[in-house]
C-alpha cells in the first residue's frame, strides 16, 4: 500500500498544483520509480511508446478527422431538414427534431462537442423562434450531444477497449441500448416541456413528395452509419478501417455537395492533430501508469481490501457510479477512463461482473460529465455558440442530468441492457 500512497499522492499533489492531469500522472509515475528504486526509470518513456503501438488506436484520430469532416461540410443540415419533415407537426417539435438529430449526427462523428456545435448552431435560433427559453434550448441540443460518444461510433470506448483489451465491436453493440433509452428520455421530457410551457404546434405541412426529396438530399449522410457500423459488423472491416472508409466516404460527400476546399480539409486537419495529439499522449501516460500498477501489485492489493467492505456487487455499482459521476464532473473523459478502471474493473471482476458490463457502463457514466458542471465540455461548447451564458446552460441541462444519471443506474442494475445486443450479434 506505501507503493500507492506514494503514486497517487504525487498524482493529486501535482494536481492540485494545476499541473495538467496527464502530465500528473506522468511526473507521479516518474515520482514512484525514483523513491521506491523498484522500476528503472528508463522504463517509463519506453512504456509511453508502447501505448500508442497499437494498429486499433488509428481509429481514434481518423474517425475525429471523419466527424470534423461532417461537420465543416454542412452535413448536418440535410439532416435537420429531413427530420423536420417527419418530426416537425410534433408538440414540442423542434426539441424532437434537436434530439433526433443529435441521435443521427452521433452516429456519424462518435463526438460530443462535434454534435453539439453542428446542430447547436443551426437549431439553437430555431428552438427559440418557436417559443424555447434561452436556457433550455441550450440545455436539450447540449444534451442531446452526449448521445455522440454513447451511440457508436465512439471514441472513448475505442479508447477504453484497446487499454482494457475489452473488444470494440461489442462495446460498441453494448452503447446502442443505452443511448436509445437516453434519447427516448430526453425526447419525453422535451414533451412535458412543450406541453407545460404551451408552445404552438408547428403549422409547416409537408407532402409526401417534400418528405421523399428531402429523405433523397440526405440519403448520402444517412448511408455513413451504414457503411461504419454494417462493415464492422458485418465482417468487411475492423473499427480501425471503417474510420478509414469513413474519411474517404466523407470526402467524397463534401465533394459531391460541393463543400470541398483545401483550405477547408487543411482546417480539419489542424483541428484533429490539435485533439488526437493530447488524447494519445494521454493513452501513452496511461499505458506506463497501468504498467506501474501491475508492477507494485496495486490493483491486486485494492481488491483485497475492498472487497470485504463491498460486501457484494450492488453496492460495488453504487460506488462505481458515485466515482465516475465525481470523476465525469472534475476530468475530461480518456484520462478518467485510464487512471480509473485498471483500478476498479478488477474488483467488479471479483464479485462476478463482466468486464464487457463495466466498461461500457464506466464509459456511459463518463460522457453524461459532458453536460455536467463545473467542467462539462457540451455547455462550455454550447454557450459559445449559442451566447447563453455556462450557468445558464447548466440549468437548462439539469432535468437531462438527472435522465443520463437514471439510465445509468438502470445499466448498472440490468446489464443485459448492455449486453443483450453483443450476445446476440456475437452468437
């Protein structure tokens, strides 16, 4: 246990110091070879780049580099106008058409704060010509973001699969449920909201031979999660070259609409290396950090002691879940992820959990701290593009907190919502 005092009392000491947290982690991993002697210190760099060795890790900056291509094309709005020709007579509907949205858009780009700038930007004005207040449109488009790492394609499972060796295809099976059950709870309250606040039902009539254009002008969007989640799964390619396809299928598209330039593919780039660069020196970090862990037996030690305390695995759920409520609302969602779930899957483990279960779950309770203050990134991206001031934002957001928090008590509580679509996929 002194091994783990000395490791993560540097880690939150350094923290504290407002010192970066993977650059914590690294100075703490440095911090416990130099006192202890037990690891040459050599081992640590040589570790990092082991980390990121991996052919599955591609997948993160090419499926960024897709969804920031999605994103800079405009994409987004064939999908507004195609769900606002089905969905638009609905009571509360451009809250429906926001959600629904979002659901799609996730589906494209395994991102928050992407979802939330595209369709914030076009339906934040919408929303409040029809009669939202300021605040709660920003709360449900931010909110509807969180959808984007939920549904897959998702980056922080890609992540959590390849430092955990839990398999990415069936973490991203296991995030389908979840994230339907969060978009159908957003989609209820957003229905109590119209019907409480009396907002007008939309008057715009749109024949069937609107609906049949508008589903043809966003056809080739809509054929993306096809292409991403049919080729996986259907045995054509890994995650790592669906992301691959991805890119190119996007190009073509911005092409095609002619919202292709190469200033334009030369800002996507800038702004992956920008995001990907810390994301994977993070998982480098990470990969040492977790070598030090097995070294000093830490995680072993934990569960021992933990694990008569627990007492049994409904109250380890609890736990997991307060922790990662905390962690999603102080960290940013990969260092969380990789500092916490060597430490805690093992004693899930213990008690008989799925490994499968608790990744998925550890993830779905991290990307809900998207829209959860003081650091949620989907409001702090909201506010900029809407104007709407952080706290305002995070008011709006709070009766969707209290939804993301309820669904991941029930994926807790009933794995097979989790592992129902991996079991029978996989069978």
């Amino acid at each position: 246990m002194a091994s783990a005092g000395i490791l993560f009392g540097l880690m939150f000491l350094f923290m504290f110091l407002c010192i970066p947290v993977g650059i914590a982690i690294a100075l703490a991993c440095c911090g416990l070879a130099l006192i202890t002697g037990t690891v040459d210190l050599s081992l640590i760099p040589s570790k990092m780049i082991m980390g990121n060795d991996s052919f599955i890790f591609l997948a993160v900056p090419m499926f960024t580099f897709a969804g920031y291509l999605m994103e800079e094309g405009n994409l987004s709005e064939r999908l507004v106008d195609w769900v606002n020709k089905l969905f638009g007579r609905a009571h509360g509907s451009m809250g429906v058409v926001t959600i629904v949205t979002c659901a799609i858009f996730a589906a494209l780009t395994g991102s928050g704060a992407a979802t939330t700038a595209s369709v914030g930007a076009i339906m934040y004005p919408l929303m409040r010509k029809a009669g939202y207040a300021d605040q709660d449109a920003a709360g449900i488009i931010a909110s509807g973001g969180v959808l984007g790492p939920i549904i897959p394609p998702s980056i922080p499972m890609i992540i959590y699969g390849s430092a955990m060796g839990v398999s990415i295809s069936a973490m991203f099976l296991g995030g389908v449920i979840p994230g339907l059950i969060m978009a159908g709870g957003f989609l209820v309250y957003n229905r109590w909201y119209a019907v409480h606040h009396k907002l007008p039902r939309s008057e715009a009539k749109y024949t069937v031979k609107e609906k049949l254009q508008a589903t043809w002008k966003s056809l080739g969007v809509l054929f993306l999660p096809v292409l991403i989640l049919g080729g996986i799964y259907g045995g054509l390619f890994t995650p790592t070259e669906a992301a691959a396809a991805a890119i190119v299928y996007s190009t073509i598209l911005m092409i095609f609409y002619k919202r292709f330039s190469f200033k334009r593919y030369f800002r996507v780039m800038q702004r992956t290396a920008s995001t990907t660069g810390v994301i994977l020196l993070i998982v480098a970090i990470s990969n040492a950090f977790s070598f030090l862990l097995t070294k000093e037996r830490i995680p072993t030690t934990l569960t021992d002691a933990a694990v008569p305390l627990l007492h049994n695995q409904y109250i380890y759920l609890a736990v997991v879940i307060i922790i990662f409520l905390i962690a999603g609302a102080l960290m940013d969602t990969a260092p969380a992820l990789l500092i916490l779930a060597p430490i805690l899957v093992p004693i899930g483990v213990e008690f008989g959990l799925s490994e499968l279960h608790l990744g998925v779950l550890m993830c779905i309770i991290m990307i809900s701290g998207l829209i959860t203050p003081p650091f949620g990134l989907n409001l702090f991206t909201i506010s900029s593009t809407s104007g709407v001031s952080f706290e305002k934002a995070t008011k709006g957001a709070l009766p969707m907190i209290i939804i993301c928090i309820i669904v991941c008590i029930l994926c807790a509580y009933i794995p097979q919502l989790i592992t129902f679509l991996p079991s029978v996929v996989g069978s």
